[in-house]
C-alpha cells in the first residue's frame, strides 16, 4: 500500500529527482512544503507540494510521479492530502488537458487573468512564456489553464448566505 506522509530534509535529493524528470518547473523546491507518497519497499514514488506566493496566495505544485507508479491513484491521494491541510483557498495551474483531472478535487477554471492573485499571475506569465518556447520546439499545442478551489465554508455560514426556501414566512 501507498503511504502519504509530510516530506523531512532526507527526501530533498529525491524531490529534486522526481520533479525535473517530469520536466516540470523546477524552481522553488524546498521540502518543507511537500507531501511524498512512498511505496511499501519504502522508496518516493510521488511528491506533490502547496507554495505560497509574496502576497500569500497559495498553489498546488509540483505534483509529479515516478513513470512506474503512474495510474495508481497516487497523485489523487497527494493532492486529498495537501488539500486536507489547507483552510482557505487554493490555486493551481496546469496544462489545459489535466484540468478535469483536477476537477474533481473541486478545482474550477478561472475564465481570464482578471481572476488572477497579482502574486501568482507573475508565475503564471513566466510559466507561459516557457511553454511558447516549447511549443515552438515541440510544435505541439499546449494551453496552460489556472484553477481555482475555494475553501469549504462552515455549513452554517454558508446556509446564511443562501437565500431563505420559498415557502417561508
Ligand atoms: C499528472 C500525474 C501527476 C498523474 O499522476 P498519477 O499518479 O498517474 O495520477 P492518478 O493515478 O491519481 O490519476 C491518473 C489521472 O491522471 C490524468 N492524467 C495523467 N496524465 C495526463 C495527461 N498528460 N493529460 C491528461 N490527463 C492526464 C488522467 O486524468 C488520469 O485519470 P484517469 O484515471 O481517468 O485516466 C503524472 O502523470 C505525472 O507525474 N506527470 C508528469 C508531471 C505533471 O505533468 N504534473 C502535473 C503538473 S500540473
């Protein structure tokens, strides 16, 4: 079974391993902000992290399996994990084909840069300018979307803010 755990100083080499294999960004890696899925031979088969930007939005990031471990689930069980830890609202963004995946932890996407936390939009501008590059490289199509979870209200606040049922009084 796939265990999911808080990462320590010991997992940093294997961090940095797994996230530029993946060929994903690789700056800001600091393990104090990651979740690691470790495999029953006790190896780091996936790593996922929130970072928290200078004006405090915070993001999902960094998610990333090893190619013998893919489709297991892995990734689902590292994002319920960070997300568990989050009280308020979470961004990502991602390559346009992977947002249904995240979808289904809540996360929506955000129709223009107007939605945007100025703090994240900064990352997100360098992110794209990287991908046109590879799009020129690769030729292939890649569209990069940003997503939104918005943090789960207490039920009673969120009943107050609904409007009354139409049979009240
Ligand atoms: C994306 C990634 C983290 C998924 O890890 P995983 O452990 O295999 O994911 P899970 O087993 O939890 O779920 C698999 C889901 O991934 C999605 N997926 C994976 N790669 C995808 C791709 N290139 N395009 C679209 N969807 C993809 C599928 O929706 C699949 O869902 P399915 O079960 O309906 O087929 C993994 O493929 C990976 O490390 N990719 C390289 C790094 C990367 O792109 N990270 C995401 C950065 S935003």
């Amino acid at each position: 079974m796939v265990t999911i755990r808080a990462a320590t100083v010991a997992d940093q080499a294997r961090i940095q391993a797994i996230v530029r294999a993946a060929r994903i960004n690789p700056r800001a890696l600091g393990w104090q902000h990651f979740m690691v899925a470790n495999s029953p031979d006790g190896a780091v088969v996936g790593v996922g992290q929130v970072k928290e930007h200078r004006q405090g939005t915070r993001e999902i990031a960094s998610i990333a399996v090893t190619p013998s471990h893919m489709k297991m689930g892995i990734a689902a069980l590292l994002i319920d994990a960070l997300v568990a830890r989050e009280a308020g609202d979470l961004f990502l963004y991602c390559e346009r084909g992977l947002s249904h995946f995240y979808r289904r932890f809540g996360f929506l996407e955000l129709s223009g840069d107007h939605l945007v936390p100025a703090d994240l939009l900064h990352e997100v501008k360098l992110a794209r300018f990287a991908m046109r590059v590879i799009r020129l490289i690769r030729r292939s199509e890649l569209q990069l979307v940003v997503m939104r979870r918005l943090a789960e209200r207490h039920p009673a606040t969120f009943r107050a803010m609904l409007p009354p049922p139409a049979d009240s009084p």
